[in-house]
C-alpha cells in the first residue's frame, strides 16, 4: 500500500500514515515511513500538499555512536487536543490556542538509542512538528552535527527571502523576491522564508518556535531544488564542532512551523509562532509595562539647545523631558553612559556598566526622570553584561531602571540560545525588561518571558544613517515576512522625509526615503511591545514644544494591542493593517515606490457610526493631509490615494 506518495519523490511514503487536523478541519499533518523505515511528513490543506513529503530527521551520535534515523517502527500512537489560554503584555488580548496534538511513537532496531517521539501540533493558522529523543539508556553525550529535515515543495513558488553570507551575522537584510528553485543548496536564508502556493492568494511561511538546549536553524535550497533544507548555526569560536551538544538528558527539538493563510497579509495576525512556545516562566509580569520610548542615538543626539550635545546629563536631559512633555512612559539611553577606559570606543565590549561615564550621573538622571513620570532603559554590550550580570541587574532594580537593551550579539548558536534564556530569567527577577539587538528573528520566547518585549533581527530605520537600503519598497516586504513571528524594534518616526533622489545619508540629523505619513504608519503595522520614537525633540515640535504636523499622531498611538486584523493589499507591494487597544482601531497602510489607489474595507468595524481621523499623503514628503469625518461601519470602502513611498495613519473611535 502506498500513501500519501509523491511522484518523484525519492522516498514516498509507504507504512500506513498517521494523521493530526486541524480544529475546523482544513489542514492536516501526516507523519509515516519511507520504504527504508525512516520517518516522513507532510502538510495539506483542503487535499492540496502545502509541504509534500519530507524528511524528519537528525545526524547525531550518542556515546561515540551513530544513530539511525531508518529502519523504524510505530509502536504507538497517542492523539489529543491542546487548548490554551494565555495573555502576552503588548502582543494581544488573550489569546485561545487550539491544536490538535499527535505523538507517533518509533522503535529502533539499533543501539545506542532504541525509542524516538515524532511530534505534531495542528491549528487553524498551520502546523508543526518536533523530534524528541526521550531520556534512555544510552542518550547521553549527544552530539547532532545536522538537522536533516526538509520541507519539500510540490511545485516551484515564489517566495520573499534574505539571505546571509555567513553563519554570524545581525540578521538584518531585504527579505527580496525569489523563485523556490532558485534557493542556492549553500545558501543561508533566514526564516521566516513566505513564498505563494500558486492557489489564489494562498501563502505559507516556514519558521521555527520554542527553541531551547538547541542552536536555532537557517534554511538553504535543496539539490534538486525541490525545496528547502535546514542548516544548523555552529558556535562561531568552534565552527567545525557539532553545532548540538547535549551531555544528558532528552533532545528535543524547536518545532518546525509551516504558517498557512488564505491570503498573504493575515499571516501578519497569526499568534502560532508564541502558541508553540513554551508558557510562561514568569509567575507575576503585572510589572511589565508595554509603552513608547524618547530615544537619543538615532539623531546622533540632536539637542540644539545644548552646546555640546552627546553623552552627558544635559543632552539626556533634553530628551527625558519631551518624553515628559510627549505623554511616553520611558527614554531609552543608549550607548556612551557607562565608563569605559580611556579612549576606548563605545562599540567595545570592555565598558564597566556598574559606573558612570564622566559627564552622566544615571542616579540623578533617574530621579529627574521620575519627576517628569518618565522611566529610564539603559544600553548594554551582550558581552559586558554576560560578565557582570550579576552585579548590574540587582544595581539597575535598586536604582529603578525599567529595562535594558543589550546590543551586537550576532548569534544565534546553541551557547547564545543559552544566555537568551538566563539573561531573560535573571532579569525577570529584577523586574527588567530586556529589549535584543542584532540579535536572531524571533521563535517565541517573548511568551515564555513576558518581560522580553522586543528585539531587533531586522534591517531597521538605522540604517537610513549609512545606506540607501531602507526603502519603501523594502518596508512593505518586511511586513509580509519579519513582522509575521514577533516583535521587532525597526524604530520608525523619522521626520526628515525626502524623495529617494534627494536623499542623503547623515549621522546627525539622518533623512528618511518615505513619506511622513508611511513612517506614522509604521507604529500601527509593526508589532514592538517596546516602541521607539527613532527621532529627536527637535523633529517632532517646534520652539514653543508644539507638536509638528503628524507629530499628534505620535502621541495617540499605542504600543500595546489587543487585536489585529489584515485588511488589505498586494503581496510585497501594498499592505493595510488594523489594530484594536480597547474600543478604539488604528489602522496603518504602507505602500511602495509606485502611486496606487487604495481601500480600506470599513466591515472590521461592526456596526453603528464611527469618528475617523486620518493623517495621509499630503502635497510634499513631510506635508500631512490631515483630516476629520464620520463613517458608518460596513458602508463600503474608505479610499485612500497613497503616494509613491506613502502612506496613512487613521484611528477610529465610536461615535457617541
């Protein structure tokens, strides 16, 4: 008997298949066995192969010893349900998780290992599945030098992808239009990799979720370029040694997620990523506090006022109290505060983060941001706080700092996955938040630690400061794929805003590609629990701290949801989003380098009369076409005419 075979597929699956759907019954997980007794799976929705039969395995030793990833059996198979409900500060109302949950129990016929699970978890969003070794005689000293499993394609797809050049790197790229079959088989391609079925507007996305004791994976082509394989991180201080090393105690893997959605931009709704990550490990986060921040290094510490603007108390100073003035919980103060030696550059692991720098006094800074209501985030070096970790977060809970960013990890190894873990638990017990910078996509583990509010693994509005490459285009792109698994610090709101032909690059003062509106915009389509304003105090008022125009909208504008919604667009090219805090929606739509005419669908709202207000593309780059009105929920489309590089910001709240 055959099933579910692949015409020329090397190894169909042959042994009776067992099979998980999804709730409402649309997506179903097989797992079965090749001819030769090695474990397949494969993906379909509505009878149609998403993923066609694949490989699931792994190249490991345990003891010195080759394990077998053939010549299995089913022992048993347990089926179930999973129904969770659990609350993210920043992501989400709560949020009702349901899968249908499917172990297949395997035997070997080889030592050193005898038992394997292969697991599956299927909801409505997609499916996943895992390898776990349990605890055995004979599972110790594991080393897995290769995650052999693939996701094969049926046919060739077109597909959004960044690649990367090497194995260490900040995982910031354009996630730019790709053929399937044109995934080099050497290549490294970040997740989440979002290609189209060739059914209608059907899209998948391939990611990864709830990673830990393990080193997360890029993806690379397959030979026959049939789809695409996984390709473990090394340890970059020891590249040839497997990139997996376990000395005892059960291998489990992350799961490897195929995210499904009848059109490309409701993969921007999805929660699967955080449903298939570990609960949370922190027993009370009522502490963490999603909000906007007061940022000073992206202006290059623009302060006007101030004679010599840069590190010291007077340039924080100037931007702790328009974070007053502006109504925004926090200042992030960056790089430059602690006390390094003397002419040691700021970018230097070598800084003593428990001193000030001279010039800055964070104690008194603390204070006078207390009194404006305004809570300080303070910068780090990942390798600085890995050595003084345990004196720097117990000072900064005393001294009431509310969070850290800690910046130029580059990795993402089995050791770094490690310190993600105890640096998010250490600073939980001291009650801080941790933002990541250069640091990997995200698999999930802002739900297993609340206080983890965001993280870079994106080409952000930084790079405006050095390089063309932060485009309009690119901003659309990076909403049908970065932003689909989790929060991402881009740092949008610079409003120096000019045509791509008048753009100059500047680290003081940096300019933006796009339209004021498409950056106001930008607060509504990203998700960051933790949301700076890129700019300084100067862009946003003027000399009398009035706000500028389009500045207003800065203000209103959460950092926290409670429901998102797709409402529209062109795959890569176009995108509309809605986001709900309480009663009120903001919806924000991105557009590309060409003009188009857009609609915003009003049936999200429900039903009765809603008060809109609108910032949109007005006659010039930085010119807002702001505007007031009233619309009834249902009654047809809102139309927009969005600019080349443009844009628009509307919120929407019941009419009394």
């Amino acid at each position: 008997m055959c099933v579910f075979l692949l015409t020329g597929c090397e190894k169909p699956i042959v042994a009776r298949s067992q099979v998980a759907r999804s709730p409402d019954g649309h997506i179903a997980l097989a797992i079965g066995l090749a001819r030769d007794g090695s474990p397949l799976f494969r993906v379909r929705r509505d009878g149609r192969d998403m993923i066609a039969p694949s490989t699931l395995a792994l190249a490991m030793t345990a003891r010195g010893t080759a394990v077998r990833f053939d010549d299995l059996t089913v022992t048993a198979v347990d089926h179930g349900q999973r129904d969770e409900r659990y609350a993210m500060p920043g992501r989400a109302g709560p949020v009702q998780s349901r899968f249908t949950t499917m172990t297949v129990h395997v035997q070997s016929r080889h030592a050193p290992v005898r038992r394997f699970d292969l697991e599956a978890r299927v909801s409505d969003q997609g499916a996943a599945v895992r390898i776990v070794v349990p605890q055995q005689p004979g599972v110790d000293q594991v080393a897995i030098t290769a995650d052999r499993t693939q996701f094969r394609f049926p046919q060739d797809r077109a597909c959004l992808a960044v690649r990367h050049y090497e194995m260490k790197n900040s995982h910031e790229g354009d996630y730019t239009p790709v053929k399937a079959s044109a995934l080099a088989p050497n290549g490294l391609y970040d997740i989440p990799l979002v290609c189209r079925t060739g059914h209608g507007r059907e899209t998948l996305a391939l990611t990864e979720s709830g990673i830990e004791n393990f080193a997360a994976a890029y993806l690379a082509g397959t030979e026959d370029r049939r789809g695409v394989r996984l390709r473990l991180t090394p340890n970059p201080a020891h590249p040839k040694a497997p990139p997996v090393m376990i000395p005892h105690g059960a291998v489990v893997t992350p799961w490897r997620v195929v995210m499904l959605a009848d059109r490309p931009e409701d993969l921007i709704a999805s929660t699967l990523v955080d449903d298939l990550a570990g609960p949370s490990r922190v027993a009370d986060a009522g502490w963490v506090r999603p909000g906007k921040a007061a940022w000073d290094w992206w202006s290059g510490s623009l302060a006007p006022s101030v004679p010599n603007a840069g590190h010291n108390d007077a340039t924080y100073k100037v931007f702790i109290d328009f974070a007053g003035r502006f109504g925004l919980p926090y200042m992030m103060i960056d790089k430059g505060w602690a006390w390094r030696p003397p002419g040691e550059s700021v970018n230097k692991p070598n800084a003593d983060i428990t001193r000030n720098a001279v010039g800055v006094h964070i104690p008194e800074l603390v204070r006078y941001s207390r009194a404006r209501h305004v809570k300080l985030w303070l910068w780090t070096n990942w390798v600085t706080l890995d050595k003084q970790m345990a004196q720097a977060l117990p000072l900064y809970e005393r001294l009431g700092i509310a969070g850290i960013k800690v910046d130029f990890i580059y990795r993402q190894d089995q050791e770094i996955v490690g310190f993600y873990h105890r640096l998010l638990a250490e600073a939980a017990k001291h009650h801080l938040m941790v933002d990541l910078h250069a640091a990997m996509v995200p698999r999930g583990l802002a739900r297993t630690y609340p206080n983890f509010l965001t993280q870079e693994g994106v080409m952000g509005l930084e790079y405006n400061r050095w390089s063309t490459k932060v485009t309009s285009g690119y901003n659309v792109r990076a909403a049908y794929t970065r932003a689909i698994v989790g929060p991402m610090d881009y740092t949008p709101g610079g409003f120096r805003n000019l045509a791509p032909a008048q753009f100059q690059e500047r680290s003081i003062g940096p300019m933006v590609m796009t339209t004021r509106a498409q950056q106001l915009a930008l607060f509504v389509v990203y998700p960051s629990p933790f949301m700076m304003l890129a700019d300084a105090p100067s862009a946003y008022e003027d000399a009398a701290h009035r706000p500028v125009p389009g500045a207003d909208f800065l203000k209103l504008v959460p950092a926290a949801w409670d429901e998102t919604r797709a409402l529209g667009g062109t795959f890569g090219r176009s995108i509309i989003v809605a986001r709900r805090k309480g009663r009120d929606w903001f919806v924000g739509v991105l557009n590309d380098a060409q003009a188009r005419r857009l609609a915003v669908p009003l049936a999200f709202l429900g039903k009765g009369r809603w008060r809109v207000d609108s910032w949109s593309d007005g006659a010039g780059y930085t010119a807002i076409d702001r505007r007031e009105g009233v619309v009834r929920a249902g009654a047809g489309n809102l139309i927009l005419d969005a600019h080349a590089n443009g844009g628009a910001a509307l919120r929407f709240r019941p009419a009394q």
